[in-house]
C-alpha cells in the first residue's frame, strides 16, 4: 500500500491505495471502492462506501484492457472523464472522508501503476 499525505485546507489529509483483494486492516481508514462493477468474492463487509462513477466508464475500460488504447490515452480520458457531474459528485465525498480521516481507494487491479487509483489520487491531492 503506498500513502500520500497533503495539505489541502485541512489540518491533515491522508489518501492511501491499495487492492481491494488486500487484507483489511485498521489503518485503511475509511475505505472506498472505486470501481464500476462489484469485484468478485468480496463481501459488502470488506467495504464502507462503493462509488462507482469514480472508476474509468467500461467503454475506457475495454479498450485500454484490449490495447486499442494505450497508457497515456488512458490516463487522458479517466482524468476528462472525471468532470462529468456524477463523477465530481463523488469525488466531494471522497474529499469529506479525507477531511475527517485517513482514506483508501480501492481497486482490483494488479498493478498498481497502471491503474485509475493511483490516477485517481493524484486527482485529488492537486
């Protein structure tokens, strides 16, 4: 799990990621999922709050997954798509959560490098 820590009008914000297939631990503080669908074999248990217009739209999703997209095409059109009005929606809630604790995004992705949470955070602490 990697963590970044800013300050962003508040006293102190905290956003981790990490897989959502990760074991769950005290330290996750509020921990939100980002994806469009629900992961398999997870239990609602293993989440506080799903919001799915943060994750990439599945027209994104199939085309990076199949290559007809590369990285960087990616990373331009989830970063657009993040102005939609559903999506900022959630991203204040995201942002409210981080006001009053820590915060973990959560994906299924294997690789967290080239995945929307690490896109997604970096949205966020800008």
């Amino acid at each position: 799990m990697r963590e970044v820590q800013a300050v962003a009008g508040v006293d102190r914000e905290v956003i981790a990621i990490k897989r959502v297939y990760d074991p769950k631990t005290r330290a996750d503080g509020t921990r939100v999922l980002i994806m469009r669908l629900w992961p398999r074999g997870i239990r609602k248990s293993h989440v506080d709050i799903w919001l799915k217009e943060c994750g990439p739209v599945l027209p994104l999703m199939r085309a990076f997954r199949s290559g007809q997209i590369g990285w960087a095409e990616y990373r331009r059109r989830y970063r657009k798509g993040l102005a939609r009005p559903e999506a900022q929606a959630h991203l204040a809630a995201v942002r409210a959560y981080a006001k009053s604790g820590r915060v973990t995004l959560l994906c299924g992705c294997p690789d967290e490098s080239r995945c929307h949470r690490s896109l997604l955070r970096d949205y966020l602490l800008d």
